[in-house]
C-alpha cells in the first residue's frame, strides 16, 4: 500500500510499506478515508520529537471503512464506517478506567522510551515515533487499529468523512482543555492558538458557559476563521502587549481560565523569543514555552492555566515563582478522546459544533509532501490539510 512516510528532519515521501495485518484478536483493519495535517505532526517533521526512524508512517487523525476485523472484536463488523480516537486505549488498565486514556498502561509497546524521556510509560499514539509505541500512522491507505471496541466509534448517519475527522483528534483535544481547565459559567478564558485545537477549545469554552473567550494568534487568516466560524474576540499578539491587552478587557483582573494550543515550537513578539529559539537549536531546551508563560503571567490570581500543546521534554525560564504566588492551578494532558468522542459526535450531528470550516485544503495521499509543505509554512491561508487516500 501507499503511505506517507518521514524520511528525515524535514524530508517526507510517498513510499510503498507492506499491508496491515491483524495481530491481535481486538484489532480490526481499516481502509482510511480521510485523514489529516496535524501541528503535533510538525514536531516530528522538524526532528524536534526523538525515536523517530526513517520509514515511519505518519498521521494520527483519520476515519476509515472497516475491512477485517479481529476474532474478539464486539462492536463493530466490516463495513462500518468509523472515527477512531488518536490515542490507542486498552479499556482495561486503571488509566482507562478512570477516563485517562491518553496514560494507558497497555497500549504502548516500547515503554521504556518514555519512561526514559518523561518518567513513566505514556500511552501508544497512532505514528508518533517509537517513544509511544511505534504504530504505523493514518496517512496511508489501510491501517490496523488496536483495542478497537474502545478506541473506534461510528460515524452518525449522514455525517460525512470529513467533518467526522476532527472528531478523532482536534475536537476532543480542544474539549478537554476547557473541560479539565474547569470552565464554568459566566467565566472568561483565554486561548492562545487560533489553529484547529485552538479554534475547538475556544467553541467549548463558550459551549460550557464562558461569558467571554478571547483567541490569539499572528496570522490574519486564523483569526478571521475564529471570528467567523467560533465567534470569540480575537487579539494579533504581534500588533499588542497581550498580557495588558487581557487586563484591560477584563477590568484588570485577567482570565479565569487560560489553556495554551500551541505547544513547543510557540512563537512570540518579544526578545525572549529569540533566546528560546537558539537555546532550542543548540538543544539546551527541547521546547519553547513562550506562549506558556504568557498565559501564566496573564491568567488572573486562583486561575488555572491548562496546557494542551505538544511537549517533548525541558523547557527554560519557566515561571514556578508566578504559579505558586498567584495560586495558579496548571494541568496539562494529552487527550483523553474516549472519554469525548460520543458525546461530542452528537453535538456535531445537532450542528452545535462545525468543524467544515478546519478544511481548507483536500487532496489526495500523493500529495502529502505538498499538504505538510502548505500546512508548516502557511501558504495559502492553509489552517488544515485534509488527505484522501
């Protein structure tokens, strides 16, 4: 079959990789249908994510037709069209059982990696390198699908492929950063990212009652989408002081809740910038935690800070002195979609959440290498690349 593969910082091709097969009894095989760009996805591309090897598959948000399924699969049969849920969860350990899906304790088959590398065994993620658990990624034609009774769910009749996709992976994400920030009514919450997670999380908060959301971005074509298709106050952090700017339009109190969707190649105005930016490239910090810290300085005293972005490692300059003396509450997870995608599925169905607007480009597999080209640099007011195998 064909898939999109990492070759190297910066090199993608279209290769051919041998067929999934069925290896164990839960598995089903997928023929995937849509799948798309993701900014987590750009980390590895740029080499900034270790235990990547040359061949892997890339892509980790996808739907798809079921074409096998395994001998113990329960809920689905061949043909069903499904979402499935970017992180793989085994349904069984104590992290699945208690909704913490993205920390499974049998879904990732290299744990040692990740202990190294963070200090415990993270969960498996479809093609995101050896460090949680090597599976083949969704930018491909076929793909197998572990523990798919829990990890796979079914497309709502009359839901098309492309508007189900999101629901694998930038909805539930953006979902949970509003939710576990613990956004209540008549809150005010500031998102820093106007990308797909971005977008998501600021359309949640407003769902679970925040009076005011603000989203803040660089690009034009980002903030313009936000305003039209989230509805929440937009600031151009390189035309303003964010931080004053957040004070002023909340009497000088700040955000009650502010959750960070950029993660760890963020960008910033200021001089600070270009300090991380170097200490990144000689990696003497793995990530660069500016809009982190700007959400900590900016978030209101007793508020909570929730990050949702991508991080692989140490970070400088990081702000302990701000949390503790301004009793700020900071969490951050990598999604926990079990626990979202039906609920969220249905939401999307009564048409309280859109995520058609998230597509700007479609294209077929051949095209991956161009899709990421688009994606990384912006070209062409590119905010997701969506591919059809």
């Amino acid at each position: 079959m064909k898939a999109l593969c990492w070759q190297g910082v910066n090199k993608l091709s279209v290769e051919q990789v041998p067929d999934p097969e069925i290896r164990n009894e839960q598995d089903v095989l997928l023929k995937v249908t849509a799948t798309t760009t993701c900014g987590s996805d750009l980390h590895l591309i740029g080499g900034y994510i270790p235990a990547m090897e040359a061949g892997d598959v890339l892509g980790h948000e996808f739907t798809g037709e079921i074409v096998e399924v395994g001998s113990q699969v329960r809920k689905h049969q061949v043909g069903d069209r499904v979402v499935v849920c970017s992180f793989i969860g085994c349904g069984r350990c104590w992290y699945c059982a208690h909704d913490l899906w993205a920390l499974c304790d049998n879904s990732n088959t290299n744990p040692g990696i990740g202990s190294a590398l963070f200090g415990y065994e993270p969960g498996g993620i479809f093609g995101y390198s050896h460090a949680m658990g090597g599976f083949r990624g969704s930018h491909a034609e076929y793909v197998r699908v572990p523990f798919a009774d829990y990890g796979a769910f079914p497309i709502p009749a009359g839901m098309d492929d492309d508007t189900a996709l999101f629901a694998s992976d930038s909805v539930p994400t953006g979902w949970m950063g509003a939710d576990l920030g613990g956004v209540r009514p008549g809150d005010t919450v500031a998102v820093w990212g106007c990308g797909a997670v971005g977008q998501m999380a600021a359309k949640a908060a407003m769902l679970l009652g925040a009076e005011r959301v603000f989203s803040i971005d660089r690009y034009p074509y980002r903030l313009r989408l936000t305003e039209q298709h989230i509805g929440s106050e937009t600031i151009d952090y390189s035309s303003t002081d964010v931080g004053a700017e957040l004070r002023e339009r909340t009497g000088g109190r700040g955000p009650d809740v502010c959750i960070e969707a950029v993660g760890m190649e963020a960008h910033s105005a200021g001089a600070h910038h270009l300090y991380d930016q170097a200490k990144q490239q000689l990696r003497l910090e793995t990530d660069r935690p500016d809009a982190v810290r700007e959400a900590i300085y900016a978030c209101r005293k007793g508020g909570t800070v929730f990050v949702l972005g991508v991080f692989a490692g140490v970070v400088d300059k990081f702000p302990l002195g701000a949390i503790i003396n301004k009793g700020l509450t900071v969490r951050g997870s990598q999604q926990h979609g079990q626990r979202y995608v039906p609920m969220l599925l249905d939401r999307m169905s009564r048409g309280e959440l859109s995520t058609a607007h998230l597509a700007t480009h479609r294209m077929p597999l051949d095209d991956g290498p161009r899709a990421y080209d688009l994606f990384k640099h912006k070209k062409d007011d590119c905010l997701r690349a969506v591919l059809h195998p």
